[in-house]
C-alpha cells in the first residue's frame, strides 16, 4: 500500500494590536520540520509493525494550494492529510483527487493541531443524509483519526484489503455460483471488478488422468506426502493413496493459476465430480494452497468469497469459509472439511485427516483450535450488500457427525441479534480481532455493516 503524508501548514506574521494567527502549535518554519520529523518517525514505526506491506513515501509540506495542486496523486494510493493549521482551501486541495484519504489529527500527540477545532460536517460526510454537500466530497467522518496511530493502522490495513481486493482474478473449476443467490457472481464482478476465469472440468480432466499415470509426478506427490504426514501433530486416519493424490491436484491446481497469473481458485461440485476424476477429494488440497499464503475456496460460493479475499488481505493470514449452524446461548457450531491448518500463519495446528463427510472418501483435515482462540467472522446477507460480523472464541474442538474441521464457538456480544440472521449460509473466520479493519473496508466498499459484538 503506498501512502502519502501531508502536512499542511501556515506561517502566519505578527502584526501588532489584531489577531493574526489560528489555533494550533506548527506555524514556524522550524515547527513544520520537526513535524515532518514526528510524523516520519510515527509512520516508519508503523511500518514495522504491519502485517500489510506499506510504502511510506517522503512528507510533503504544503502551505498553498498551487503548491499541491500538480501533486501526481497516480503515484500513491493514500494519502494520509495532516491538517496543522491552513486554510479551507488549502484542505480541499489536499484531499482533492484520491478516493481513499485519511486525515490525522493532533490533540495530545504532538503539537495541537487547528483543524482539531476547524473539520466538521461542513467538510465532512457522514452516515445522515443531508441536503447540502459536504467541502471534502466522499470523505467522511469515519476517515479521520485523533492521536491515535494505532487506529490509523486500523483504517490503512482496511484499505489495503479494499485495493486487494478490487480487480481480484480468481480461477473457478467448474463455474462459479451464489448459495441461494444466483446474482453473486455478476454481483462479484460489477460490485468488486473481481475476474471469474471460468475452467470447465472438460479441460482439466485430460490432465488429471496424465498427472494419475505419471510416474514421475506421483513419485514428487509421494516425496511431499512423507514431509507432510511427518509434520508434528499430523496424524493419518485415511488411505495414504488419497493424500498423495491431493498433492497431484494441488500441482494441478497451482498451474492453474499460474496459467492464469492469479493467486486465487475455488472449485464447485468438490463433493462430486472431481472426486472419480481424481481418485480423491479436494479438501486437504484447498487447505495446502491456504496454508502456502494463496486464497483458495470450495464451493464457488461469490456471496462469501469476496468476504473471504478482504478477510485474507487485512488479517495476512488464512481463512476459513465455513457452514453455519443455528445460533442459541451464545454458541454456534462452524464446520467444513476444507481448512487451513496454518491460521497463525505459521504454526501448523494438529491435525487428523480423515475422509470427507459426506462421501466418506478422500482425504480432508480436521483441525484442532487452541481453546480460547480469538475468531472474527463475516456473514453476508446474500447479495443485498449487507454484512454482519463478530467476534467469537473457540470453546471445543468436537467431533460431531458433521464436516469434519469443527469448533463450538462463544459470540461476543448481542448473540440474540444472530438469530434473525440464520441463512443456512456460509461465513468466513480468522484468527484474531479485525472487525474494526473489516467494518471500515466494507463502508469503503459501500456496503452495509452491523458489528453484532459492538466495539469496533
């Protein structure tokens, strides 16, 4: 994410028996420099500490509006405004030209800033309708910071997930579709520009059967088997066979995207036709690919996907794309048998794979959660451009007659509201907190949100 600092100052002169400066502490050439140095510092400490990668480029000081106006704004994808003091004017032509602006502001962190006092609705949007058109256009009340650089890496991890992704190029064996939304896939496009590179089984097959009786690539599949069955906390409670096989169609399913120069893929009727194709399921293979950074989905299901790749970009780690169970004192049940098993992004967490559920085939991972993990979740209403979400924690780690990778779940907070909420749909989970991160992207994206735990 490239990001753009910009401090806007003044350098007002004394004048005797008037007023003759604005609130606010950078009104000296020396005051600006030692700012730029303060907000250099606090943005390269940021920097250290994201998970996202973040361009910070060199502060620019401004105390006119010529002076910003030939900035070449195609060159960063945000621009973060630090309103010192300057006119209206000058704010205007800061913030002029980039959809994703964020503006800092000073009350205790440095010297105080003017527009602590001056920024208001009259410059800013917000959730209200209102007749008169705010000075600053779509930037809103929700794109501001006070003090707190923390938050400000909040809101620049949302918008590095939102420019992720925009413009996403995902591979689709078998076509894409919507659970009980046949909209989502044009929806995933006009809404989010995501590309649907539609591979028909027709043209993979041919290249199954070539993998299946080569000896050389089984010979690899196997070489990778053993490493993989001799991670700690890996123990194997199917067919050997169907393992190896779902390496031979994780090589298959990394070509794809490679062939296709994306790092996306999700495949539908998993739990039938490719399973006689490739002598085997894809559930584990899904879960490899997670766990190796890419983004890879069952189903095909473009009501959660796109929840799914935000989700990825702003946590940087994998995530999960399960079914949901009736909420009721406070738990839910989230199952699937395609999961990662990496969900720290490092640590392997143990793992029994076994077959498939409802095939009773194949290879798949039941993974076990710490009790007591952090969860954050998002559930989308379908199509209708609404999402939920919430925080939970791990309570068991079951073995129910459902699929296989299972926890029961503790919501955080007004678990009722849930209840009016049960689609028989799928949510997508992560490790960690972010529903403060997903609940600024999602209005960035323009779409409704409600966070049921209520903090963020």
């Amino acid at each position: 994410l490239r990001v753009q600092p910009i401090l806007m100052y003044s350098t007002p002169q004394r004048r005797e028996k008037t007023s003759w400066k604005s609130w606010g502490g950078v009104q000296t050439e020396q005051a600006a420099n030692e700012e730029v140095a303060r907000i250099t510092g606090e943005l390269e400490t940021l920097q250290k500490e994201m998970v996202c990668p973040l361009d910070i480029r060199p502060v620019i000081k401004t105390k006119s509006p010529e002076q910003i106006q030939h900035l070449d704004r195609s060159q960063f994808d945000v621009a973060v405004v630090y309103p010192a003091t300057g006119s209206g004017n000058l704010l205007k032509a800061c913030c002029a030209g980039n959809d994703s602006t964020l503006i800092f502001l000073r009350h205790r962190s440095g010297p105080v800033y003017y527009w602590y006092e001056g920024l208001s609705v009259r410059y800013l949007s917000t959730d209200k309708e209102r007749e008169d058109d705010p000075a600053l256009g779509d930037i809103s009340v929700h794109d501001v910071v006070v003090d707190d650089t923390q938050e400000l890496a909040a809101k620049l991890r949302g918008l590095y997930g939102v420019k992720n992704l925009l413009g996403t190029k995902i591979v689709a064996l078998g076509g894409p579709w919507g659970k009980y939304a046949a909209d989502a896939p044009q929806l995933a496009k006009e809404n989010f520009g995501i590309e649907i590179i539609d591979v028909p089984y027709s043209d993979i097959e041919p290249r199954i059967q070539s993998l299946l009786a080569d000896p050389s690539a089984v010979s690899k599949a196997e070489r990778w088997t053993d490493r993989f069955l001799s991670l700690p906390g890996t123990e194997l409670k199917t067919e050997r066979n169907y393992v190896v096989n779902a390496f031979l169609l994780y090589g298959l399913m990394r070509d794809l995207m490679e062939e296709n120069e994306c790092s996306a893929f999700t495949i539908k009727d998993c739990m039938s036709t490719i399973m006689p194709m490739a002598d085997t399921t894809a559930c584990l293979t899904l879960g490899l690919l997670n766990d190796e950074g890419l983004l890879a989905f069952c189903e095909s299901d473009f009501v959660i996907i796109p929840a799914g790749i935000l989700l990825r970009h702003i946590s940087g780690k994998p995530v999960f794309l399960h079914n949901s169970t009736f909420p009721h004192k406070a738990m839910v049940t989230c199952a699937h048998c395609a999961s990662p098993r990496r969900f720290d992004g490092d640590r392997y967490e143990p793992t029994e794979i076994v077959t498939h559920y409802e095939s009773e085939f194949g290879a798949s991972p039941k993974v076990a959660m710490p009790i007591g993990q952090q969860l954050t979740f998002i559930d989308p209403e379908y199509t209708r451009g609404r999402w939920l979400g919430f925080r939970g924690t791990v309570e068991e780690n079951p073995f129910y007659e459902i699929c296989r990778s299972q926890q029961d779940v503790r919501i955080e907070g007004d678990w009722k509201k849930l209840l009016d909420e049960a689609r028989d749909s799928h949510w997508m989970m992560a490790y960690g907190d972010h529903l403060e991160e997903v609940g600024y992207a999602a209005k960035k994206l323009g779409m409704e949100w409600e966070n049921i735990t209520g903090e963020a």
